[in-house]
C-alpha cells in the first residue's frame, strides 16, 4: 500500500514538472515575440535607418589603366658593318650628342683576309692617285688616249669610295641628336656585325609602348589623354599617338604609345610604369553613386512624407563609381545608397548622417 501510494506521489510529481516547463517555455516565446513586436513597432513609428544622397549634376569620365614600358621619341643603337675590335668608347651614358658625333672607334687591322683593313684600302686610293695624276699628264702630251685617262680615272673612284667605307666602318658617328642611354660593350670587345654597341635616344619626350586586351581596345582611340603619376604625386599628362591596326595573332592584343613630354627626364627608357587613358567624358550630367541602385534598375527615393519610394530609373554612362541617370530623377531629390535591402516601397525611412 505504502508503495503504491509513493509511486502515485511520484507521477503526480512528474506531471507538475512537466506544466512548470511548458509554462516556461510559452513564457519564453511571448516574451520574444513582444520584443520583436517592439522593434517593429518601434521602426514603424521612428522609420527605418537609411543613409540618403542628394541628387546632383556633375561630370562621368572613364579610365583604362594599362602597364606600359617608356621608350625614347628617337631610340636607335649604334652599330657596326664588320666584326672590328673596338679601340675606344667616346661617350658615357648620359652624355648628350649630335647628329654626326663620333661615337665609337674600331680598329683598322682586317679580322679576316675576306675583310679590307684600313691601310690595304688606304694604300690601293693612293697608288689609283699617283696612277690617274701620272696619266694626266700623260695625256696632256697626247702620249695616251682618252679612254686610258677615263679607266684610270674610274679606278680612282672606287678606291675612293672603298677608303670611305672602311674609314665609315671604323668610325661609327650618332645618326642622330640624343642622349646616351646605354653602352652594351667594353672597349677591347670585338664588335659583332649589327648588333648594338651604344643605345642613343631623345628623352625629352617620350612613348610608352603598351598593349590592351579585348575589352579595353574596343574603347581606345588616337588622340585621348593619357596620364601617368609619379612618385612625387604629380601627374604628368600625354596622349594615345599610335594604334595598331590590327591586334596581334598569337597573343589577341592590340599594341599602342602614347607621347609624353619629359622636360625633368623622370620617365628614363626602359622603365615599366602604370598609365590611364581617359576612354570617355560626359559632362554636366545627373548623377548618382553606384551603390544606390537596386534590381531593375530602380533607387529609393526619400519623400517629404518619411516615406521610401521604389521608382524606376534609366541609366546612361557609368564610371567605377558614378552612374548617369538619363531619366526617373531630378537633380536635388534624396535617395537612400545604404540601407535599402532592408525596404520595401512605402517603408518608412529615417536618415542618417555619414
């Protein structure tokens, strides 16, 4: 009997636990929803937190930035016809030239019996001389013909334009006004026929030779500025001056230059710099940062009575940044940029500052 009553006691003890928990757990859940009924209700009364932007007229332009490598406006290398021992460098990098200069001198010894030396060319003008003046006066006693005067006269000729190229291959003068902007070789080297010994070039204006993909050559064109900024901070200004016609086969890309004036020589040949070309400009448009359109597209606008409006808008031009909006807003007009993923049309807003 005792038993059963304990067990009785034991169910009943049970069943009160049970209530006293689902008691709670009720409790529990209307306590949460009276808080989210209070944030709502809270938010219905105050509005939403929104940040809003005046809508106003201004200026849209469109940069490509492109990698290029700075060239001089006149860059050529001094080169040799023969294989020649080099006797002597007249320049050092960075040393201005002109037109004419000597710049290299080779030696006169022949390196091969195939190649006429300096002094074996020499000694063939001066015996064709001592030949052609003997004949003249030769001739002027009617002791030969004029034909004999005129063969001698032609060898003459020949030996002297031979003295003249070996003399020219052995002394190699800039074709050009420039700067000195490399020496590849040291003197005692020999000098391997055509290939470069000094690079000359004109560094008061330059070109940066670079290439574009797909994308951004549909939107390149002669004649746009071009700027580069140095490390000062400072942006040096120049122009696209050359386009290829068509892009490269094997890589799909489109080379160019563009042309810098470089009065203080900060852009030195060979230098990998960073440039962008400004591909478009409208000017005195309505605009509008990016971030405040939504699917559609459409914007949030803020209304005099509290209230965000869904409205439809019609974009044109676009930068990173900015969008044009060519219809569905007047300048002067709020609308939200952050906060409207949490909108619907007729909420009802509160703006804060940024």
């Amino acid at each position: 009997m005792k038993t059963r009553k304990m067990n009785s006691r034991l169910v009943l003890a049970a069943i009160v636990l049970v209530i006293a928990a689902a008691f709670a757990v009720r409790f529990q859940a209307l306590g949460r929803a009276r808080t989210t009924a209070s944030l709502e209700s809270v938010q219905a009364e105050m509005g939403k937190p929104v940040e809003a932007v005046t809508v106003a007229r201004g200026d849209i332009e469109h940069w490509v930035t492109l990698a290029g490598t700075v060239e001089g406006v006149v860059q050529y290398p001094v080169t040799s016809t023969n294989a020649l021992r080099i006797v002597a460098i007249t320049v050092r990098e960075g040393d201005a030239v002109r037109a004419g200069d000597v710049i290299v001198r080779l030696a006169h010894e022949a390196p091969t019996p195939m190649v006429h030396s300096y002094g074996r060319a020499m000694a063939t003008h001066d015996n064709q001389l001592k030949d052609v003046q003997r004949l003249r006066a030769l001739h002027a006693q009617g002791a030969i013909s004029d034909q004999a005067l005129d063969q001698a006269e032609t060898r003459l000729r020949v030996a002297a334009a031979d003295l003249q190229d070996v003399e020219g291959s052995t002394s190699l003068v800039a074709a050009q006004a420039g700067v000195v902007a490399a020496i590849v070789v040291n003197p005692g080297d020999t000098a391997e026929a055509g290939k470069p010994i000094v690079w000359i070039a004109r560094t008061d204006e330059v070109k940066v030779c670079f290439t574009a993909g797909s994308r951004q050559a549909l939107e390149l064109a002669t004649g746009q500025p071009v700027l580069w900024a140095g490390p000062d901070g400072v942006d040096r200004e120049g122009v696209v001056s050359r386009l290829d016609l068509r892009a490269d086969p094997k890589t799909h890309l489109l080379a160019g230059e563009a042309l810098f004036a470089n009065p203080d020589g900060r852009l030195v040949p060979g230098l990998l710099v960073s440039i962008r070309i400004r591909t478009s400009a409208e000017r005195d448009v309505l605009c509008l940062p990016t971030p405040a359109l939504v699917d559609g597209p459409a914007v949030f606008v803020v209304g005099t009575d509290g209230l965000a409006h869904k409205r439809p808008v019609t974009i044109g031009a676009r930068s990173t940044d900015v969008v044009e909006i060519t219809s569905g807003l007047d300048a002067g007009e709020r609308v939200v940029r952050f906060g409207q993923s949490r909108l619907a049309d007729g909420d009802r807003v509160r703006t804060v500052e940024n």
